[in-house]
C-alpha cells in the first residue's frame, strides 16, 4: 500500500485502522439488511473512509449485481453505481448479503488496494484579507524600489520644522517678545509726538504689534528657504561626489 509524499503513519496506527476498516459497514453483520432502501446508496467520497477499487473489488461488484437470488434491486443498483467508480466507500451490506459460499474472502477482495486521502478544500480568504495582503504587497514593493534606487535618489528629510517642543516653545516665546517690543515702540513713538494723547499713544502701540507681526512673518519666510537652499545644496553635492566616485 502506498501513501502520499510527505505522510507518514506509524504500524501501530497502520493496523488499528485496519481492524476498523475490517469492522466497518463493508463487512458488517446482515443486521445492516434492516436499514430503509433510501439510505442504501453510494457514499460521498469525503465522508468516512474511501479506498481505492481494484480489479477483485470491481468483478465482486458486477457479480453482485447481477444476483437475483440473494440481492434486492435496491443493493443491485448499489453494486452497479459502485463498479464504475475508481474509488469507493464502505458497503457492508453487499458482502453480508450474500451466502458464505459464493462471496470471496476479505484477504482476496482486499488485495492490491488501498486507502485514498483526500485533500481538503483550501480556504477562502475574505474580502478584508485580501485587501490587507494586497496593500502589504504594494508596501514590501515600495521598499524593495526604495532599497534599489536609494543610491540615486537623494534621501528624504521626514524632519518637519517646530515637530520638537523646544523648537515650539522657543518660536511662541520669540514672536511674544517681538510683538510685545513692537507695542512699546510704538507706543513711546506716538507718546512722544502727540504730547501724552491716550488715544494716539494706544494706536501707535497697536501700529508697533501690527509691524512686529509683519516682521516675524518676513523672517520665518527666510529661515525657510535658507534650510531649503542649504537641503538643495546639500543633495547636490552628494550627487555630485557619487557620479566622481563611479
């Protein structure tokens, strides 16, 4: 008896199957002749234990179907729908119907067949695995590119400006003091002009904070495109060396 690649089965397994096979429904007690006619048919392939049909297995099946004498037309349209299939389940009830003398020994029927495995059916995935390993896909391609082109491609600075709490901190604190100098200016200026006039003096005040906050907007705009030049520059560079080195 062969067995599939890969599966392996040990004697003891081997012959306790075996014996259970041997006390199956194929070779049962005629008390199965009891059970009604429309549970006496061919058995799914995946349900139970499936072996493979021979030639002794085949004759045995087309000679009980042609038995008149011992054999119901229920087990004779059994015995022919079983002979034409490569592989068959149990069916006890064929065997123990018929006379001790005119049906062949186990040992005979048996020879040169064997147990049939089947495979199970691979399993679905669903809808949202199919998406997750889709996207893990098109990620793991990212980074395959990314590893490949990494000596061409200048790297990417992911550093957001202010991502750091000193950097916001120290940015708040800068146009506070900026604003509130601006205020003064402005204050002490229109103080000075229009001789103590409450009003003059707030507005001049307001003008300054005005001014201050137009100046801090003029010098974040340079800040950064001096880091943007100096990045440019920076990228340029390296290209540069990488094509000298090649």
């Amino acid at each position: 008896m062969q067995f599939p690649r890969g599966l392996r089965i040990s004697n003891l397994s081997l012959s306790q199957t075996k014996k259970e096979f041997l006390s199956s429904s194929i070779f049962s007690e005629p008390k199965l002749l009891k059970l009604k006619p429309d549970l006496i048919q061919p058995t799914n392939m995946s349900d139970g234990l499936v072996i493979a049909s021979t030639d002794p297995i085949r004759s045995f099946l087309v000679a009980a179907s042609c038995d008149r004498d011992h054999l119901s037309d229920q087990l004779r349209e059994l015995a022919i729908s079983l002979s034409s299939l490569s592989s068959v389940s149990p069916t006890g009830t064929l065997w123990s119907a018929l006379p001790a003398p005119s049906r062949p020994s186990l040992r005979l029927l048996l020879d040169g067949s064997g147990f049939v495995f089947t495979s199970p059916k691979p399993r679905q995935k669903s809808e949202e695995l199919k998406a997750r390993l889709k996207k893990l896909a098109e990620l793991a391609e990212q980074r395959e590119y990314a590893e490949l082109v990494k000596d061409v491609t200048p790297k990417k600075d992911n550093t957001e400006p202010f991502s750091s709490y000193k950097d916001q901190i120290g940015f708040g604190l800068h146009v506070v003091l900026l604003m509130f100098t601006g205020y003064l200016v402005g204050y002490a200026t229109l103080r000075a002009l229009f001789n103590h006039n409450p009003v003059m003096n707030a507005a001049g005040g307001i003008l300054g904070l005005v001014c201050s906050m137009l100046l801090e907007t003029l010098l974040f705009i340079i800040r950064a495109s001096n880091q943007d030049m100096v990045k440019n520059k920076a990228t340029l560079s390296s290209s540069r060396l990488k094509i000298k080195k090649r």
